[in-house]
C-alpha cells in the first residue's frame, strides 16, 4: 500500500516502482516507457541539461533543430500524460535498503522497495527500482573567456554543429592528438578549417602531409584567450600577441559522469578511453543499462558521456523496457510466493 506524504510543493508517493534520476533524454525516455508500462514513475530534475546552451538539437529524427528545453519540455508533458510525476529539485543521496529498514511492508523480498532516494528539499521516497540518467559536465581547456562561448560559436561535435558553421572559418583547439583528427574531420564541413596546436602534439610528417593536403592550416603557439565582437567569436589571441581570425571554434572537452548518486551505491566513475587517450569518465553499465547493484539502471551521457542526445534517448527506452521485465518477474515471484502461502494454509 502507497500513502502520500504531503508538502508544500505537492505531495509525493511514499514507494514508486521506479524513481528516474535526471529529466534529459535519456531520463524521460526511460520514464516514458515505465509509465506508459502502467509502473508508477517519478522524474527528479535538477533543470541544468548539459546541452542548454545549444540553440537546436540535431540529427534527431522528427525533431530536428528543437531547442533542447523545448524537447525536455514535450518529453515531461509527455510522460505526465501517462501518469508519471515530474518534480524538480536534486537527488542529493541514495541508499540500498536492506531488510528491516523501510516501513514494515517494504522489507526485502518480492515487491519490496530496493532503494531511498533524498532529495535537496529534505523529503525522500522509496524505489522498487533506480533509474540513474544525471548525465556527465565538460571540463574545457582553461583558455580565459572560452567557457562562456561553449554551446553557440564554441563546439565540440561536427554531426551536432557542422551544418550551422560550414561557411565558416573554423578553428580547432588541439589539447591533445585528437585534435589533429578533428581538423581533418572538420574539413568535411568547411573549406576553411585552421588547427591551433596549442598544447597538442605536432603532426607528424604523414599527419602534416594530410592537412597540407585538405588545405588545413597549421598554427603553432598556445592559445591564452579569445577574441569577441557584437557577441561573436572573431577570433583567438595566441601568447606571442598574433590574433587568428576565426567564426567558430572547436575544442574536445573532458567529459566527466555526474556520478555523485551512484557513488552512493558504490558505483565509482572509471576512465573513459580511446585510442590510447583518457578523454573523461564514465559509469559502466552493461548495454540494457543495468549496473553492478542489483536493481539500479543508468543511462544516457554518465555512461556514454560522447552519446549524441537521441542516443542518450534510446538508451532510456531500452533501460526502461528492462526495468519493466524486471519488475513483471518481481511480480511474478510475489504472487508465486503468496499463492504458496494460502496452500500452505489451506489442508488438501
């Protein structure tokens, strides 16, 4: 039996069948599906998706170029029409319940609640199952003024931005060797691409001979600010004082899991590699998403923090489809078990 637990912001469950953690595209796809399950769902959203300061979303079939809190927005109004509760607030902990420690008719077993999540306003719920989509932040090279183009003319994802830019000229930051394959990419998009070596290493002779040979240009130097004009990019400032005119730049962040919940659980980020690079961290859960702790779920960018925003999508309706077959064999266990308990009651 659920009781409601009154508040001046509106009353919560006590117990739902599934408390998702994070209202992006992955949180709301997941909650989707387990409302649209008939489960009974809440959505806690902080409200700081990591791609706000984008203008659209793109490559997202049947939505492109939506504004990102245009989608979040249709993705809640969704979920809400099929029953499910969208607060907004922060998960500030979450504990796995063990025998004895929710009320009597939670304890361990068929049915019973697995999780407490508490939030940033003192109240706190129990969950038969955890859907953890808190995604991941960008850690960008620490260029003065940098951070605040991020999202507009500072980009990171050619299938993201490239269309938006591709009659620009386009710098690439280069903190690392992935920036000499981002310029290259990049090319693909403009004819005018120029590779800031920054901190990055230099090409090596093959590598020089490709970008001479794509027309891309190479300028060495560290990068120590950037140029703004009418709220535009025109260009950055190197330390030497030369200014390299540019209309859009592109960077690879550090991406890094906000993992702070599932830590919780004892589920610490590890490194996420590539080619030989740690490009950021992520939490590992297995393709349906399901983690290490039985019975929590993550999904979307604190896994697969370079996942494009419809893959982040997909990933919730897969890990909200498992969580639903869960449950139904959670179900299936009770019943099994109550059905024993009357024939055991009950003399043949």
């Amino acid at each position: 039996m659920r009781t409601d637990v009154a508040t001046g912001a509106g009353s919560l469950q006590q117990q739902y069948d599934v408390v998702v953690v994070g209202g992006g595209a992955a949180g709301l796809a997941g909650a989707l599906t387990t409302a649209r399950a008939l489960r009974s769902t809440l959505v806690v959203d902080a409200g700081e998706p990591r791609n706000a300061p984008a203008e659209g979303v793109h490559n997202y079939l049947g939505r492109e170029g939506v504004p990102p809190r245009e989608l979040a927005a249709l993705g809640r109004a969704e979920v809400e029409a099929y029953g499910g509760r969208v607060v907004s607030g922060t998960a500030v902990s979450a504990e796995r319940l063990r025998a004895g420690e929710g009320p009597d008719d939670h304890e361990e077993g068929p049915g019973a609640a697995r999780f407490r999540v508490g939030l940033d306003d003192g109240r706190s719920v129990l969950a038969r199952r955890l859907l953890v989509t808190t995604g991941a932040a960008d850690v960008l090279p620490d260029v003065p003024g940098l951070a605040e183009r991020w999202g507009t003319d500072l980009l990171h994802c050619p299938f993201c931005h490239g269309r938006e830019v591709a009659d620009r000229v386009v710098g690439v930051l280069a903190t690392s060797a992935v920036g000499l394959d981002q310029a290259l990419l990049w090319r693909g998009w403009s004819d005018r691409v120029v590779l800031l070596q920054h901190t990055g290493p230099e090409p090596s002779p093959e590598q020089a001979e490709r970008m001479d040979a794509r027309g891309v240009e190479v300028v060495t130097g560290e990068v120590v600010g950037v140029e703004v004009s009418d709220d535009h990019l025109t260009g950055v400032r190197l330390a030497d004082g030369r200014v390299v005119a540019l209309q859009a730049l592109v960077t690879m962040s550090r991406a890094v899991a906000r993992a702070g919940l599932l830590a919780d659980l004892g589920l610490a980020p590890t490194d996420l590699e590539m080619g030989g690079l740690v490009l950021g961290e992520h939490v590992v859960a297995d393709p349906t998403g399901a983690t290490a702790v039985p019975g929590a779920w993550a999904a979307g960018n604190v896994t697969a923090p370079m996942a494009p925003v419809l893959s982040a999508a997909a990933a919730g309706m897969t890990a909200g489809s498992m969580i639903t077959k869960d449950l139904v064999d959670d179900d299936t266990t009770a019943a099994v078990v109550a059905a024993r308990a009357v024939r055991e009651r009950v003399p043949a």
